[in-house]
C-alpha cells in the first residue's frame, strides 16, 4: 500500500467517532488473536505427533 493510500486510510479511520474506532480496533484484535490460536494449535498438533 502507497504512502498516499495510508493517509486517506488513516483520515478516514481518524473521522470516525470514538466508538466506532474502538470497535474496529476491537474486532481486529479479534481476528488476529483467532488466527494466532490456529496456528498455535496446528503447531503444538505437529509437535506431539513427533
């Protein structure tokens, strides 16, 4: 992503209200913390058929 596509992203992300800032920062987190429990498992899944 150019540096002039992050900029319109960001002020458009800085020209929401609050809340719904904090909602999209809340259901990303979400979402990577998801898939990182995924790997984990497939990982530890890999390990103790060793």
């Amino acid at each position: 992503m150019n540096a002039s596509v992050k900029t319109q992203v960001e002020k458009a992300f800085l020209s929401l209200p609050r809340e719904e800032r904090e909602a999209i920062i809340s259901h990303g987190t979400a979402l990577r913390l998801s898939n990182l429990r995924k790997r984990l498992f497939l990982a530890e899944s890999k390990v103790r058929h060793l």
